[in-house]
C-alpha cells in the first residue's frame, strides 16, 4: 500500500526543511532503512531513512525546496499501484497547481503548463519548475523556462535562476557603447534562509527581548600558557587553552548556579546539568555543539569531546541532540586575532562568556610595581538582566579570572 514521505521534524525548534538531494529518482526501488534523501534543518544536513521498502513513485518536492515539516514530500509504493488521489491530496497540502496525466503504463504527475507556441521542443514545455523557482524568476523578469536545471530528474531549482539571472544581468544600450562586465555590474544574491535566517531570527529575539548586560575583566593567562606547554610536552592530542577555559567554566557554573539558568515559559529554570555550547563560525553561519555534563568530565576528555564536536560541526555532521540543551556558551574569537567583543545570548540561556585573542602586553604588576611582559586575555560576559544582576555576574567573572590565573588550583588529570 502507497504511503507518503513526510519532511520529517528532526528537532525542537525545526518547523520547516529543505531538501537538499534526492538520493534516489522515481522508478527506483527503496530498501527499508536505506538513505533517501538529504533534508538541511536549521543547524546542518542530514540523512533521512526510509521508513519502509517500496517504489519510490513520486517526488513531489524538488531539491531546493523548502516545505514545513510533516508535509508530504514523495510517495513510496508498489510498482502497479493508482496513486492520482494520494497526488491530488499532496499538493493540495503543499499549495501546488499540477495538473494529473495518465500514461498507459503508469498514471503520473506532470506539472501544469502555460499554451507555448507549438514551435517550442517538447522537453522544455514539460520541463519541471519548483515553485521558489518560478516565483523568483518572476521577480526577476525572466521566464523560469529559459533556465537549465541542476535539480532532481532535470529540475529548475531556486538556485539555477540565480545563477542564470547573474550571468545574463549585462545589457547593452543602444546609446552607450561601452558595456560593463558582469563582475561590475551584478550583486551576488542569495536567499536569506536556513541557518542564516534560523540563527538571525533567534538572536534578534535574544537582543530585543532580554535586557543585555556586559562586563569585562582582563585576564593574565602567563600562568596557565606556561603550564600547558609543559603538560603538552608529550602528549600526542593537546590541551588548548580554549579547552582550559571551558574547564574552567564549568567548574565555576557548579560553584555559581544563579548564572547556569533559563527563562522557560515565565519561570527561571535553575539548571543542575552544566552543559556548554562551544560557538564555531561555519561559511553560512555560527552553530554552537552543546558538551553535555561538562563539569563531570576531566580536562582530557573534555578536550576530546570539544574537538570532535567541532569536526562534527565543521563537516555539516551534527545530529539534533548534539546543538540542543545549553544552559551556558562560550564564544571565542581569540584566533582571528580579536581582542575584545561582546556576544549576544544564545535564547533560552541567560548567558554567554566572549574571549579574545591571548596577546603578550606590558602589565604594572602591583606587588613590585614593575613593568613586565604578560600573555594577557580579555573576556566580557554577557548576562540577561531579567535574571542575572551585576553583583551576580562579576562573582562569576571573578573567579573565573582565578582560575585561569592561578590553574594550580585546579585539577588537569
């Protein structure tokens, strides 16, 4: 019996997705359990099972597509098996115009078309346009037709009439004989969606809703550099500084759980789990891998944990439940040579802990009043006024200063 693919709901705060690739093409045989389709969510891309063996008898969503979750995006069956109505209903939900052909082999779904002239070749009449497609070739007027599509069995997808449209942008003027080059002339666009618009749209809710307050102290990490050099000595997989400061971090969020909070539903949630989102900057945007329990692990093991997650990230590879459930991020900008900033909290927590680069500076030292080089580091905490007070928030950046300039205190093993 013929059943729907759904856009599946691989996250809490995932209401829609887009399909990335077909793996397979109508008329192929599916296997229960084998990879079908890749789905971008708000965070990364992932690999979908089907759910049961069959024919994969319609794709009703083109690569390129986004839909909201739950919808039907293809249909799986038997070879032989009427599926017109399950169509009808599919695009129904989906908000499409398609009109349903029946060959005498198979009953299939073509799209609607415009009368063209009868000179038109017959591949191009029949030619299978998403609707983001058609709808931007519209804006940019142009006939989505004339465009050649990289998509699933040939179709135009929203990126190919961008692309058409940034290669076809040079007029010529009969008035004017100098023609500027494309490179001159022509914006790249692209559209604001997926993460960059999941992560824009979370933020702007954090900067708008919760009151943003900033405190910053400067850091000497002398101490600490000297001790990792030594304990890296002979290790074979190093312990970073960044790797410290979370430690560090940690540490201070199961002395300190005023700060390791979230506001949930009009309650301020006191979280026991210390679980820190590490920031990582990807081309199309910033995605934060949560390490979970990061109190209970040793410097070792968070070390390990960190630098997976962040190869994880980085090849597009986490699942849902690496990037959810963080009371606490840390942010660091310290490699591309920044010195101070002030990052914005990461909603629901209540706050989130930027550093900078560690850079060797002159320091007054106040015991000898002396001047001396130190490998300095400066770090701003950003806390949501609503729950966190200044009070609260300096305690907090206190001792983590203590900790980082005095990392015998704690312990490395």
């Amino acid at each position: 019996m013929a059943e729907y693919i759904i856009m599946p709901k691989l996250g809490l705060n995932m209401d829609k997705g887009s399909v990335v690739k077909w793996n397979k093409k109508e008329g192929d045989t599916i296997e229960e359990q084998e990879i079908i389709f890749e789905v971008e969510t708000d965070k990364t891309v992932m690999e979908v099972e089907a759910q049961t063996s069959g024919v994969l008898k319609k794709i009703l969503v083109a690569e390129g597509e986004e839909v909201l979750v739950t919808l039907p995006i293809a249909i799986i069956g038997d070879k032989k098996e009427d599926i017109r109505q399950m169509m009808e209903e599919a695009y129904q939900k989906l908000g499409k115009k398609e009109v349903i052909e029946v060959s005498q082999e198979e009953r299939v779904i073509t799209p609607a078309i415009e009368k063209e002239p009868d000179t038109k070749p017959k591949q191009e009449i029949f030619k299978k346009i998403s609707p983001r497609a058609r709808k931007k070739a519209k804006e940019l007027g142009f006939n989505a037709e004339m465009v050649t599509g990289s998509g699933s069995n040939g179709a135009v997808i929203e990126n190919d009439v961008i692309i058409y449209n940034q290669e076809h942008q040079v007029k010529i003027s009969p008035t004017i004989e100098k023609v500027t080059s494309i490179e001159d002339k022509a914006d790249k666009r692209i559209p604001y969606t997926g993460m960059r618009k999941i992560i824009g749209d979370r933020l702007s809710q954090s900067k708008f809703t919760a009151p943003h307050l900033y405190f910053t102290v400067s850091i000497d990490m002398t101490n600490i550099t000297v001790l990792l050099k030594r304990y890296n000595r002979d290790r074979e997989e190093r312990i970073s500084i960044n790797d410290f400061l979370i430690f560090a971090v940690a540490k201070v969020l199961s002395e300190q759980p005023t700060i390791n909070c979230s506001l949930i539903n009009e309650e301020i949630v006191y979280h026991k789990a210390v679980n820190i989102g590490v920031a990582v900057a990807l081309e199309e945007g910033l995605i934060v891998p949560v390490l979970k329990g990061a109190n209970q692990k040793r410097v070792v093991q968070l070390s390990q944990e960190v630098r997976e997650l962040i190869k994880l990230a980085r090849e597009r590879k986490l699942i849902p439940g690496d990037y959810q459930g963080g009371t606490f991020t840390v942010s660091n900008l310290g490699m591309y040579g920044i010195e101070n900033f002030t990052a914005i909290i990461n909603p629901p927590e209540a706050a989130i802990l930027s550093v900078g680069e560690v850079k060797k500076m002159p320091v007054v030292i106040e015991e000898s009043e002396k001047i001396e080089i130190r490998s300095m580091m400066k770090a701003t905490v950003s806390v949501d006024h609503r729950l966190i007070d200044g009070a609260m928030a300096a305690n907090f950046l206190k001792q983590i200063k203590y900790y980082l300039e005095f990392p015998e205190s704690l312990t490395l093993a």
